[in-house]
C-alpha cells in the first residue's frame, strides 16, 4: 500500500491489510511510527534477501543475476525505500540499507573484466536500483507484467555495464 500510496491514512492502510484501524493502533502509535517500523523491517528484509543472494559467490555475472532475481519480489518494499528519499530520512546512519554488498559485487565484477571498469561502481548500482524501482513500480500499477521484470532488467543491465 504504501509503495503505491505514501500519503495513505492509517485507515486506508488499515483496509488494505485488511485488518481494523484498532488493530494498527495497538502496534503503532500514530501513521509516522508506521512508516518508520515498516522502512526498518523492510531495511531488514532487503539485507537478508541480499545475503541469501551470496553476493561474494560465483562468477560476478551469475551473483548480479542473483541478486536482481531475488530482489525483485520484494519490489513493493524496493519502491517504498527507494523511490523516495525521505522515507530514509529519519533512520539513523546505522540502520540504513547498506549498499556494500553489491557496490562489492559491482567492483568484483569489474576486476573480472565482465562489468564496463570506465563506470564507477556507484554509477551502476544507481543505474541498477533506478531499473529496479522503476520496473516494480511499474508492475504495481499495471503497466508492465510482473513475470517480465527479472529478465528485462537482466537484459538491461547486461547489455548496458557489462564491458566490451
């Protein structure tokens, strides 16, 4: 809901969890602890997604397949923590998403000669991020088949940073 809607009320994002307005106040103060639970869970989630990608394992081609393959279900999380920038705002420096893992990747990549080293890495996980964001929030609103985002961003991102 709120990767689609970021001014939803609470009884807005009530109904669509389906669950009644008491039931959200009884976990959440007021709409802003909401929104700040929710980004620190889905920080958390984005973190555990990148780990199960083994971001460190394999050639940097396969491990960035990973990584694009499993963040895309969780693209309404994706949308909600990146398509805005001040729903990271208020989270302190500690708890935000962290991009190493795949800046890593990125730079792996690059000694192995298979993603374009003339690009800084910060460049391409941008560029990643932007499709991913993008692509999810596209799906969500219809225009774009959910099933056809892996492998179009696969295709892009390929064609786009790898060398040569």
């Amino acid at each position: 809901m709120l990767a689609r809607d970021r001014t939803a009320t609470l009884p807005e994002i009530a109904a669509a969890a389906q669950v009644a307005r008491s039931t959200l106040h009884r976990y959440f103060a007021d709409r802003d602890r909401l929104i700040y639970e929710t980004t620190l869970d889905s920080i958390r989630i984005i973190s555990d997604i990148l780990a199960i990608a083994a971001t460190d394992e394999g050639s940097a081609v396969d491990a960035m397949r990973r990584v694009i393959t499993t963040l895309v279900p969780e693209g309404d999380r994706i949308v909600f923590l990146f398509a805005d920038p001040a729903v990271l705002r208020d989270i302190p420096a500690e708890q935000l998403p962290d991009s190493a893992p795949v800046r890593n990747l990125i730079i792996r990549g690059q000694q192995e000669g298979v993603f374009a080293p003339e690009l800084a890495p910060e460049w391409i996980r941008i560029a990643l991020f932007g499709m991913l964001v993008k692509a999810c929030s596209e799906a969500a609103h219809g225009t774009v088949p959910r099933h056809s985002i892996v492998p179009s961003i696969i295709r892009i991102f390929e064609r786009g940073v790898t060398a040569g």
